[in-house]
C-alpha cells in the first residue's frame, strides 16, 4: 500500500500491534460530519462514500479516510463517511 511503503520494519510492527479492525454493514455511518476525530481509517474490503459539502467520492479497498484529524490542527470531522457495502477497515 502506497501510504506506507515509504515505513521500516518496525515501524510496520508497531502500526501493525496498535490498529484494529473495523467491520460494517452496508448503510452505516464509519464518520460523522462535526464529531471529534482521532484516528483514520483504511479500507480492507468494500466501498465507501465521503459525502462533502459539494460532492461525494467513492473510495475503496486500499484508499484511508479520516487522515485529517491526525496531520492537521482541526480537531472536527469535515465529512460524513458511509459503508456503502459491507466494510472492513483498520
């Protein structure tokens, strides 16, 4: 996967020991636009759409969502996230 390609073995280790696997039915909300975030997700399996104020983006197997919360100062969910398959993520 390209967002870690560039990490060591280690570094791949530690990810590896502190993710969780997420698992959704299709219809359910993986983020709310306006909540607290704290983490992203990566999607495994299945489809997601990122409803944005002006557009919506399908995003799947490979693809992450949420990496805002982590890389910038703005604490708030910008965009409601919905399974839109079954959905497994870490």
């Amino acid at each position: 996967m390209p967002l870690f390609s560039e990490l060591d073995d280690g570094v791949i280790d530690h990810l590896s020991a502190i993710v969780t696997v997420v698992e959704l039915a299709k219809g359910s909300v993986l983020i709310e636009r306006g909540l607290p975030g704290s983490g992203m997700f990566v999607i495994l399996d299945g489809t997601a759409e990122v409803e944005l104020p002006h557009r919506k983006v399908t995003l799947g197997p490979g693809e992450f969502v949420g990496e805002l919360s982590l890389l910038t100062d703005h604490p708030v969910r910008v965009a409601r996230v919905l399974a839109t398959s079954d959905l497994r993520c870490l």
